[in-house]
C-alpha cells in the first residue's frame, strides 16, 4: 500500500541505480575498452551500494547527481541541446539543489574545469589559450566564493562562512564523546577555526575520506569493512601512479579533462566531508558522492598507459610499411 518499508525501500533502490547506471554509461561510453573496469568503479563500491540504496537522502543524491552527470555531458560536451536532456538537466540540478546543495559546490567547478579544458585545445595559440585557462579558472573561484555566500542559508554548515566553525565544533565534540565511551572519531589536529587554518587540513581531510579508516583504527565491525575498502583505494592509487610515473601521471591528468573532472570533483568533495564528519561511521555514508568519480579517475589514469601503447604500435606499424602499400 506504499506505507511499508520494503516497497518504498525499493523505489528508493531503483532510482539511486538508475542514475548510477547514467555515469556508467556516460564513462563507458567514452571508454568503451574499459567498460567492465567502470563497472566495478561505478556499480560495485559497497559503501555506494549499501549507503545508496537505502531510504536516505544519500540515495536520492546519487539519482540526481548521476543524471546531472549524464545530461551535463550530452549537452556540453555532445552538443545535444534536445528538450530531453535540458530538462533532465534542470531537473536533476534541482533534486540536489533542495537535498544536499553543498554537492553543487563541488560539481560546478569539476564540470566547468571539464568543458574548459574539453574546448581549450582547440585554440591555435599556445599564449591565447594559457590566457584563457587563467581567466576561466579565476572566474569559476570567484563564482565558487559568490554561490557560497548567496547560499549560505541553505549550504548552512557547508558554506564558506560556516565551514570552518563547524569543523571546530565538531572535532571538539567528537573528541569529548570519544574520549569518554570510545568509539570511531578521528582528529585531523589543531586549528584555531578560521577558514584559512582549515584549508592547512585540506591534505588531511581528503585523506581521511578517501583512505581512512586504516585497518588499526577500525574499533567496530562496519567500521573494519570501510578500513578494507579505503586500503583498496589506497593500493589502487599508489599503483595507478607508479604504473604511468608520478610526473607523467600529473601530465595524463592535465590533458584529459575527464580525469580533471572526476578529480576535481573528488577532491573537493571529499575536503568538504571529511573536514566536517569526524565520525567514521558517519563519513561511510557522507562520502558516497565522491567514490564512484575517484574509482573511475584511478580505473581511466591506470589503464592510461595502454592506450598510449596501442597508439605508438598503430604508428610504428603506419610508418614501417613499405612504400606504395
């Protein structure tokens, strides 16, 4: 009758994957070599399963944030400005808009560094088009610090004014409560709650959401589980790096603006969470947005390296038939 748990827990179900299976195929498409890698990244993180598929607004981000991603994706970088994706677009912006509008603040920027860099290249001067990088980066920061503002009402806790002392709030009170019944709080150390001594965390805080809890850390069962996940990521990313180099890495990410995108996103998001949590059982289900972008960041940038190995074969092969074949 639509008032029990399971059908409404269902319905919640379907529309979280649908719009995880709208990534899905946004990146695959791109990538159709490594689809079945993206599946994994995309559909089978269990942090994204369990925390997203429940009936939490966490679940209803992850349908809004994956057909935002979908729609973005054909009418900037597709070109297709049909009916259909301009209303899935609105629609999808305006479910975040009204659940969590601090997920905005951190896909806005990723998506503008991603049509940026998607159109850039095509500008023949080398000087004009270092300009233009220069002014668009400044004017997404500005834009970022005056959505921030306007919005701080409705951002409450994740605005630039608040964040901060929200932080600091949080971290004491965790603290207190951790040190008198245990538990699964964490410390990403001192600072004095203004926003610039937050930023000094910006490291830690990314860190504690994409790799922590460490396996030492994890005093209950779920927690344990979440400490596997992370050293998963954690490995992946340390071999993702080295398989292509450290320096070369950075270059890969730099001419690809799909990477630039998913690790824009990823980052800022995570710096957002993981500065205001404090709990490990609470930033499982606070991070979810976040970890399908960085798996599909870690899957594309791995396999990086074979695709510039196929490319130089093709070449090689072009270049050393004899003449007139």
């Amino acid at each position: 009758n639509g008032t029990t748990y399971l059908p409404i827990a269902l319905l919640f179900a379907f529309l979280s994957y649908t719009g995880i299976w709208a990534m899905f195929k946004t990146f695959a498409g791109m990538y159709p070599k490594i689809h079945r890698q993206l599946a994994i990244g995309f559909l089978f993180i269990p942090s994204t399963f369990v925390w997203g598929s429940g009936i939490f607004k966490d679940t209803v981000c992850m349908f809004g944030l994956g057909w935002m991603v979908y729609s973005s994706f054909r009418i900037f970088v597709n070109r297709d400005f049909s009916l259909k994706n301009i209303l899935l677009l609105s629609f999808s912006f305006y479910v975040i808009a009204i659940t969590k509008l601090y997920i905005l603040l951190a896909f806005l920027p990723a998506l503008l560094f991603w049509i940026l860099m998607t159109y850039s290249h095509k500008i023949p001067s080398a000087a004009i088009r270092f300009i233009t990088r220069f002014i668009v980066i400044g004017i997404v920061l500005a834009a970022f610090f005056f959505f921030s503002q306007q919005f701080a009402n409705e951002l409450n806790k994740y605005s630039v004014e608040n964040i901060a002392k929200t932080a600091e709030v949080t971290r004491t009170y965790i603290g207190t409560v951790t040190d008198r019944e245990g538990g699964s709080g964490y410390d990403l150390g001192e600072f004095d709650g203004s926003l610039q001594s937050m930023l000094t965390k910006f490291p830690a805080a990314v860190v504690v959401t994409l790799f922590r809890p460490f396996p030492w850390e994890a005093g209950k069962v779920i927690v344990l589980l979440s400490a596997i996940e992370a050293l998963l990521f954690l490995y992946f990313t340390i071999t993702a790096f080295l398989r292509n180099g450290i320096f070369r890495s950075f270059g890969l990410i730099g001419k690809d603006p799909n990477l630039m995108f998913c690790l824009v996103f990823a980052l800022i998001f995570a710096f957002a969470v993981g500065i205001t949590s404090y709990n490990f059982g609470a930033l499982s289900r606070y991070k979810i947005p976040c970890l399908p972008f960085y798996a599909a960041f870690l899957i594309i940038l791995y396999h990086k390296k074979e695709s510039v190995k196929a490319t130089t074969q093709v070449v090689r092969k072009v270049f050393s038939r004899p003449a007139g074949i």
